[in-house]
C-alpha cells in the first residue's frame, strides 16, 4: 500500500495517523527541549526528553522508523516519552534527514553526528557518558545496528547496549519466509512497499561492495564481523515481513559472542510499539525499560 503513495502523502498520513491514534494518550510528565545540531549540509533537530530523579541520568540515543523516508520526531514522540518514563533514561531522539531529498547515507551521517554530539555533550545534559545507548525501530532500527558497528570501530566501549526493535538488517529478500508468509497487502509492511522504500533510500546507486564501510552502514546483517558489539535487546514482531531477518541478526550477535536477548510478540504486525496505545506497546515498552534498568544486560 504504502507504495501507491507520493512521499508526500505518506508523510502526512503517517503524521495524521499517529496524531489520531495518541491525542489522548500521549504520556506527561517528561521535560522536552529541542536542540539544533549543525551536520554536513544543513541542519537537524534533537529532541530531549529529561525524566525526573537524580543525575547523571543514563542516555538513550533514539533513531524513528518510517522507512527512511518518512517519520521524525513528531511521530515517534509518543513512545520516546513512554521510554524516558519507564526507564528514567534521559532520552534523545535524532529527526534525521529523509530521502527522497536525502538519499543513503545522509540518515546514517546524521544519526553518527548526532552520536558524536551526545558523547560531548553527556555531562552538560546531566546525563553519563558511560552509559549511552542506542534505540531504533524499523528503518531507525538499521541505522542503530548499523550505528552501533560502526561506534565499535571507531570508539571501542563508547556505546554500552543496544535495543533494535523489528529492525531492517538487509535488503528485502522475497523468499524468506516471513515475506512469503506477511508480505502481502493486508498486512502493515508489504513486501512490495519495502522493496519501494529501499529503492527510495538508495536511489539509482549500485549496492554498496563488501568491505567498504558504507556496506556495512546499510546491511548489518551482512557485516563480517560482529564481536565485540555491546549486548542487544531485540523486539521482533510475529506477523511481520522483518521477522526473519531480525532473527538472523540476533543469531549472528549470539554466535559472536554478544548477549543478546530476543523478543518475538506472537499476533502482532510491524509497527505495533510505536503507531498507538496499545497492551502490546505497553508490554515492549516494559521489555525495553527492564532491561535498559538491569544491571547486566545478558
């Protein structure tokens, strides 16, 4: 369905959509402050959610799904607020830029500037620059795999956990099962939507090669190796195209050596966490705060 939409289109849809869904619902509470964050080519927006409590609050760097080319920081409010709330993390949410204006990798630079900024700036926000994680979901959720890789490299031990909630962690691939079971277009994600939202992302450029490191910015799943990435919490929906190859991920951390715990919430679509209030959204956002809160992440 989505693919019968101009960008436009969908971008007000989604906006209206989850505006209906969480007008009364929406949780208070939560201070917010928006900052503007200088990137290469322009500027983006941090919205930071501060709970209550004492400092250094614990930081969750959050990257919205809409993929790629859809969703900001309006849409993902809702539930950035829930998070804040529930794990009394300071939570910074990251209105990257969206193709088809922007087209890979301008989402992930910004999502690296936006990384680079909150170590700087940890202790000036109250938060602990040795606790930074990272969250996303969908497309936000590629970028935070692909973030949290490329961190590793860069600043070995600079991000300590992870939350990839029904990630994107390769191209689309029609035979999976979970595209031949949920990919039709009664279900919220079609397969023929996400293989109109990779082509928006990339554009009319060739797949990245291996071993380059925008491979890795776009594939997770593909990544050579994953040892030493920080431990994983990963929320898989059942009825979801996704499905597979979010479990795939989590088996290849599992086989590095990573702790990672996995989620699969039976009878839900793509989407369920975040769109609207709902028993499920309530129980992830719960998953996500308890663990986030444990003192090993195993």
């Amino acid at each position: 369905m989505l693919e019968r939409f101009k960008v436009g289109t969908l971008r007000v849809l989604t906006r209206a959509m989850v505006a209906a869904n969480w007008w009364r619902a929406r949780p208070s509470g939560v201070q917010v402050d928006d900052v503007s964050l200088q990137v290469d080519g322009g500027r983006i927006v941090l919205r930071c959610y501060r709970p209550g409590g004492d400092k250094p609050f614990p930081l969750l760097l959050f990257f919205h799904g809409g993929g790629w080319v859809s969703g900001d920081i309006g849409t993902h409010d809702a539930l950035c607020r829930g998070l804040c709330l529930a794990s009394g993390h300071l939570v910074v949410s990251v209105d990257y830029r969206l193709a088809p204006e922007r087209r890979f990798p301008t989402a992930f630079l910004d999502c690296r500037a936006a990384l680079d900024w909150l170590h700087e700036q940890a202790p000036l926000l109250g938060g602990d620059p040795t606790r930074i994680r990272i969250c996303g979901d969908s497309a936000g959720g590629n970028l935070a795999a692909a973030i949290v890789i490329d961190a590793q490299r860069r600043r070995p031990g600079g991000i300590d956990r992870q939350v990839l909630i029904y990630p994107v962690a390769d191209q689309p691939d029609s035979s999976r099962p979970s595209y031949v079971a949920y990919g039709g277009r009664g279900h919220a994600l079609s397969g023929d939507a996400m293989q109109w939202l990779w082509r928006t992302y990339l554009g009319d450029r060739d797949l990245p090669e291996p071993g380059t490191p925008e491979h890795d910015w776009l594939m997770p799943l593909r990544v050579d190796d994953l040892q030493g990435l920080p431990p994983a919490l990963i929320l898989l929906a059942e009825l979801d195209v996704l499905r597979d190859e979010g479990q795939a991920y989590a088996d290849r951390l599992c086989a590095a050596g990573v702790a990672t715990q996995i989620k699969l919430h039976p009878g839900q679509q793509h989407g369920f966490v975040g769109l609207k209030p709902s028993p499920a959204h309530r129980q992830a956002v719960a998953q996500i705060a308890d663990w986030l809160c444990c003192e090993t992440a195993s």
